[in-house]
C-alpha cells in the first residue's frame, strides 16, 4: 500500500492563483443525483456529481473523456478515457477524475470500483483530506491489461486530522480506460 502526502493551497491563495491561469477541473453538481458512482446522469458530457480533468483544462494532453455506452458494468454507461498523450504526473495534470465527501474521524470506509483497461497505466488512491493537508494510500496502480470487468476495493481509516475523505482516479499513460460503479460506504 503506497502512501502520499501533499499540502492543500489555502482558497483566498487558490482563487488568486486561479485567477492567472487555466481552470484545472470540471464539474457539474446537482444534489438530487446523490453519488452517481455509476456515472448515470450526465450533463454537457460530464458526469454530474465528479471533479474531472478534461481535454478543455489538459491543453499537455490528447485524450477523449467518452461517456461510454456500450461497455459497461451495472446501469447503462461507464466513464471512459481514450489516452493518446498525457502527463504521468496524476492529480489535475492527467486526465482522470475526483471527489470528497465529508467523513468522520476513526470511521473506516470501503471504498470500490470496477475497471477495464487497454494498454494505459492507472492510479486510484483514497485519503483524508483537510483546507490544508492530506495523506493518500493507493487503491490501485497498474499498467495490466484488464479485459474483463475486474473489481478492486479498499478500507481505508480516517485519521483524526481529516475531515473529508478524497477519492481520486487518474490514466497515467496512452491507452483506454474505463471505470464504472464507484462505491463508498461506512463500515
């Protein structure tokens, strides 16, 4: 289990540096759609409820963010990622995707997904979060070809220091990516 610890930019600084530079992420929020961890409501190409990296805030990267409708695993779409070029760098410098969520210290969650990949490298990591810090240990990172539908889940412990819980998922190299029912639930 690898573990990563990054500092958050505090807003007032973020907004300002935001302000100098491109949009890092999309997202389209709509409270009534709950988790979407299926990816089933969509708007503007985007899967409402997520943080994505797209092509639009990548200008480095060449890339499709495909709302897939013909592979899939529960529902009737998928996230998919056509990789042709991209940063091995993961957060907002990949294409991929993220959310938090408010969390309770001491909690465990199980946090799943079900993927498919062709020829790409993909990170998925979980971690407490706060305004100012986090810490993350990876779910996953694997450039193996997965044909077939393959489930991976992990328990992951809130630390006292967190308040929220950060799921991130990131294609690290060219290939094709899908990833679908994305869960997170208290144990």
């Amino acid at each position: 289990m690898k573990m990563s610890t990054f500092m958050a930019i505090p807003a007032a600084v973020a907004s300002s540096f935001l302000l100098g530079c491109d949009q890092m992420s999309e997202s389209v929020t709509d409270e009534s759609a709950g988790v979407n961890g299926g990816f089933e409501i969509t708007e503007d190409g985007l899967p409402v409820n997520w943080v994505v990296y797209t092509p639009a805030t990548i200008p480095t990267g060449d890339y499709d963010l495909v709302i897939d409708t013909v592979e899939y695993k529960e529902g009737k779409q998928s996230l998919k990622f056509v990789v042709r070029d991209c940063a091995p760098t993961g957060g907002w410098h990949s294409p991929g995707f993220s959310k938090e969520y408010e969390a309770t210290a001491g909690v465990t969650y199980l946090v799943g997904m079900w993927v498919k990949n062709e020829s790409s490298r993909f990170r998925a990591k979980v971690g407490g979060v706060s305004a100012f810090e986090g810490e993350y240990e990876t779910i996953v990172e694997t450039a193996d070809s997965i044909s077939e539908w393959r489930h991976y889940e992990h328990p992951y412990t809130m630390p006292e220091e967190f308040d929220r819980l950060r799921l991130e998922v990131n294609v690290l190299s060219p290939g094709t990516f899908w990833v679908d029912d994305v869960t997170i639930t208290a144990r």
